[in-house]
C-alpha cells in the first residue's frame, strides 16, 4: 500500500486522528536475511512527526499467518537461533526509532501461533524474551501485546492447552513489563476470526480480562460487504 494517506485525505486523517500505527512488519523489511528495507517506516514516522500524531509501531513479531519472514523457516526447530534472530530485529527496531515511536506492539497472535511450527511454550518464552529486549533499547517506551481470537475459538482444534487468558497470565507471571493488552476482534472472519456476539458477550469478556489488571485496547475488524448484515 501507499506509504501514508494521499491527498486529499491526508488532511482529513490528521483532523480524525489524534495517533497513527506504522506497521512495523518484519516479513517485509528483511525480507532476504540479512537485507534490510526501512524506507517506507521512515516516511510514516516522519509524517506522523510532521502531522503531531502519536506513532505506534509494530507488531514486531507477528505469530499468525505470514507473519515471520520466509527464511526464517529454516531456523524453526532451532530454538535458540530463533530467540536470537527475533530479539535482533526487536531490538534494531526499537532501537531505530527510540524517540519517535513510544509505544510498541511486540508480539501479535502468539496466543494461537498459525505462523510457525512453535510450541506453545516455546511462544511464550520468545514472546518474554522480545519484551525483555524491547525494554532493555529504550526504558521509556510502552510495551503491548495483541490477543488473537480471545474468547478461544482457536481452541476447538486441540492443539492448544492454554486459553488465550492463560498464555497472557502466564506471561506475566514470568515478570515482563506489559503497559497493555491489545484484544483482537476480528468478526466474521473464518478460520481464525470471531464469530458475530452480542454486546453482552464482548462486555462480559471485557469484564474478564480486565481482572488482569491492565489497560485493554480493543481492536476491531469487520468485513466489508455490499450482502445485507446477517
């Protein structure tokens, strides 16, 4: 896509929105290991700088489908090569942009982990492991991890043991700095979306996850469509 808003919309973005998320993705900077392409990132950091808009940035790594580059495939029975090419890219990352970008979405769908051949346990310690690095680059910054499918949905297949709660709970417990926790919605997609729930459910969900004590940032996905709204 375009690197920022065309005109005449970038006017009409800057008077909507008071922040912008640069997508931060790593599949598409490094694409060939070793080859690094920032240019797009730069061009919508300084944007955001030129438009006073508050930049987010990430996921950095993306566990879902796609997420990770290709060439990391090769890496995905060696744990510890894994932990060590995802922490160099966290920390280039943050690193690059300490004072433009204060908060971060480190990992995305760790939860359900589609995009690679990764236990369960093995997500959480890389996730732990890119917080910790984050942290240590840049002190200040704020630090989120995104939630896919967080009513579980992902669970009925049977290769997860953990709820999307218990992975997060879990993280915790091992003494990362979470600022907040981003909750996907992504309603009506299929396979790994949400499927369509009252008001009620997402207040009750909600309620749960704030017992984690928290702030929650709730993002919405819906499908586009011309069809009547079922």
């Amino acid at each position: 896509g375009a690197a920022m808003p065309e005109s005449p919309w970038r006017e009409q973005f800057s008077e909507a929105f008071a922040a912008a998320l640069v997508p931060v993705q790593w599949n598409l900077i490094e694409p060939q290991e070793g080859e690094y392409d920032w240019d797009v990132c730069d061009c919508q950091v300084e944007w955001c700088r030129e438009q006073k808009l508050m930049a987010f940035g990430g996921p950095l790594i993306d566990f879902g489908p796609n997420g990770l580059p290709a060439w990391l495939q090769k890496w995905e029975h060696d744990f510890f090569n894994m932990q060590s090419f995802l922490s160099d890219f966290v920390e280039t990352a943050v690193g690059r942009y300490i004072g433009y970008i204060r908060h971060w979405e480190v990992v995305a769908r760790g939860n359900t982990g589609v995009g690679a051949a990764l236990t369960e346990e093995h997500r959480l310690m890389l996730a732990a492991r890119v917080l910790e690095a984050a942290q240590q680059v840049d002190e200040e910054v704020s630090l989120m991890i995104r939630v896919d499918q967080p009513w579980g949905e992902y669970m009925a297949r049977g290769q997860h043991q953990l709820s999307p709660m218990q992975f997060i709970d879990a993280l915790l417990r091992s003494g990362v700095g979470l600022s907040a926790i981003n909750l996907e919605f992504a309603v009506g997609y299929r396979p790994r979306g949400s499927g369509s729930r009252d008001l009620l459910d997402f207040s009750r969900l909600l309620d749960q996850w704030s017992s984690l004590g928290l702030p929650l940032n709730v993002m919405l996905a819906c499908p586009s469509s011309s069809d009547p709204d079922p």
